[in-house]
C-alpha cells in the first residue's frame, strides 16, 4: 500500500502518489538513460549495494581512496583490545582504515551549511523571498558541482563486512569499549546490549542504539530484534561523511527523531555524502524525517530490505528521492508492505490549504532554473 498526499491535486485522486516528474535539463548534473534502465539495475542487483554503487558511476565518478594502516587502540583500551577474537581485531582495523577519507564538508560557511539544512525539507526554501532563494541555491549549486564521493571506499568497507564472522561463543561476555585517537568502537555480546558509539560490531541479542551523527559510522548487527535510533544524519543517514547500517535479521525498528520532529537525512540518506542502510530479513519498521528512507541530495541514499512484512513512514524527500547530483534508492525485496509519506509540511494555502506535501516514492526535484534533479527511485521487488 502506498500513501503519498500531493499528487495532480485533483480531489478525486488520493492515496496514490502520482506527482513523480523530475526537472531534468541539458545539464551536467541530469541523469542518462530512462527509469526502467535504472529500476532494472537496482532489481538485478538484488540488494547488493555493491553491485548498486558500480552501477552508479556514471551518475558518481567517485574519487581516490587511500587506506590508512593506523589500528592502535589508546592505553587504556589495551586490555579490552587483547581479549578480542583476532578476526573481530582484524575487522575492526578494516573499517578504520578508510575513516580518512571522510571529512566533515570542509571550507563550508554557516550560511552554506544553513542553507543546506533548510533544503532537506519540502518547504525549506519558502524561508526566503524569491531573490535571496536564488542566491542561496546557486551557491550551494557551486559547491555540488565539484562533488566527487568516493564509491570505491564503500565497497570496500562492505567487502569487510560481508565476510564471516566468529561464532557466537568467541565474542566478549559483555559490550567492550575500545578508543582509539579518532574512533570509539564498542564490540557487543551475543546478549541484550545497548550502545552509542559511531563504530560497532555485534554477534545478536535483542540490542539497543543510540546513533550519533558523526563523519563515519559503521554499524553491524548479526541478529535480533532490535530499536535503533539517533538524530538527524544517523542510522545510515549521513550529513558530509559516510554512514553504513547493516543489521542481517530479526524484527527491528528504526526511529529517527530529533527532539520535537522527525530526524531528516536518516534511514539510508546521503547528503554530500554516502548513507547506506541494509536489513537482511524480519518485519521491520522504519519512521524519519524528510530526505530520509532512500534520500539524497549531493550524495547517495540506499535504503534496502531484502524481506520481511515492512512499514516505511517519512515527512517527505523520502522513499526513493534525489535532489540535485543525487541518487536516492528504496528496495524492498518481498512481504506484504506498507509505505507513507507526507502529513507534516502543509501545502501552499493558494492551492489544497488542506493538504500536505510528501514530493515522495520515487520522486526527484531540481534547483529551478539552474539544475536537474538526479535519480529517485521506489523498487518493490515482491
């Protein structure tokens, strides 16, 4: 079931989103191709985010990636780091190695980074009148234009966390913190764990997460029922960095809020940046902001759920939306599902006064006049 409230703004329509025509013009930044060659990507892949991200580089050229050999927890760590597994040590030190090559927007001004937040939601840009929106936008369309993401590193951090792990008895009795001079990684127990670290690793048990926003943040989790949540730019959403979730099974819920909202830029969201959100089986259920659930704008946003009975529910630039220079995907690999979005940004009171926005479920929007949208896409395989 699909629930979307803007649409051709017909009263006789509703309930289905309709209003789905991205702005793409002979620009640099438009998308080659149609929807079905991209759809027909996504479905062949399967939910192989690597396969996904090769796919993508015509869209993403991508950039060098360096690994850095740098894997010394601090002093006081020392003793947790000796009683890990050496597998769980050596994939610990996979996923440090490229922590580098994010970096937190650098050279951005508090204006740029104002303007950039405001555009996460559907009615951001109304804050300003016309000729103040259009110097904002071009701007922030400068700083789009030389945006290279490093699609190699992802692959990369998903090669080590595809692999086998040790079995259930080899890992600690209860969570372990390790610090080391730029990450704090916590390494869970096959037991109930709670944790709040931007980096860990986790055999099962029905955990709890805390997210932080942070450049880089990796998660994996073998099994359970988990609740994840975090703020805005967390549970494989990101603001400027990388974010990586991958949770293999169990029923597990996804609640991304920020205080008295929805949290935006979560959920599988890239913006100006890589966000990455699997879930391998379970019913899941899955509540954000705007550019959310397989959002993005300036990056990339893959939201995948390979099976399972699931309920997505977002604010709106979500389920499958891309902004500018963007790709935003949602797959769901099979079970009965359900998918909503909007209820939260009214729509103009010259138009449906009544009526809110969602500009969701496979949707994307450009920076009028200057700049095409990118790729949005909803594939509901099953």
């Amino acid at each position: 079931f699909f629930q979307a409230e803007d649409g051709i703004r017909d009263y006789k329509v509703t309930g289905v989103q309709t209003c789905a025509l991205p702005i793409l013009l002979h620009d640099p930044m438009s998308v080659p191709g149609d929807a079905s060659t991209w759809s027909t990507l996504v479905s062949d892949a399967a939910g192989d985010p690597r396969k996904i991200l090769d796919g993508l580089a015509p869209l993403h050229p991508g950039a060098p990636v360096s690994a850095s050999p740098t894997c010394t927890p601090d002093r006081a760590s020392t003793r947790a780091w000796r009683q890990l597994h050496p597998d769980l040590q050596a994939r610990i030190c996979g996923l440090l190695a490229y922590r580098a090559a994010w970096n937190p927007l650098p050279g951005w001004s508090a204006e740029e980074r104002d303007t950039l937040a405001t555009m996460l939601t559907p009615d951001g840009e109304d804050r300003w009148d016309a000729g103040e929106q259009q110097r904002r936008l071009r701007a922030l369309l400068a700083r789009f234009r030389d945006l290279h993401l490093p699609r190699e590193g992802v692959s990369r951090i998903l090669d080590e966390l595809a692999g086998p792990l040790p079995a259930a008895d080899a890992w600690p009795a209860s969570r372990l913190t390790l610090t080391f001079a730029d990450a704090v990684v916590e390494v869970g127990s096959p037991g109930p764990d709670t944790f709040s670290a931007p980096i860990t690793l986790d055999p099962g048990g029905d955990d709890t997460y805390r997210d932080p926003a942070a450049v880089y943040a990796v998660h994996l989790d073998l099994g359970g029922d988990d609740l994840w949540t975090g703020g805005d730019g967390t549970l494989g959403g990101t603001i400027g960095g990388l974010s990586v979730l991958i949770d293999r099974a169990g029923d597990d819920t996804y609640r991304a809020d920020a205080g008295d909202r929805p949290a935006n830029a979560a959920l599988g969201a890239g913006v100006l940046g890589i966000g990455v959100l699997i879930d391998g089986a379970g019913d899941d259920s899955y509540r954000s902001g705007a550019t959310s659930e397989g959002g993005a704008l300036g990056g990339i946003g893959l939201l995948l759920d390979a099976t399972g009975s699931d309920t997505y529910d977002a604010s709106g630039f979500a389920q499958g939306f891309a902004g500018v220079q963007a790709t935003g995907i949602l797959w769901d690999g099979g079970g009965d599902d359900m998918y909503r979005a909007g209820g939260r940004y009214p729509d103009m009171p010259t138009r449906l006064p009544d009526h809110t926005l969602s500009l969701s479920q496979g949707f994307s929007i450009g920076m009028r006049p200057d700049a095409g949208g990118g790729l949005g896409l909803l594939v509901d395989d099953a």
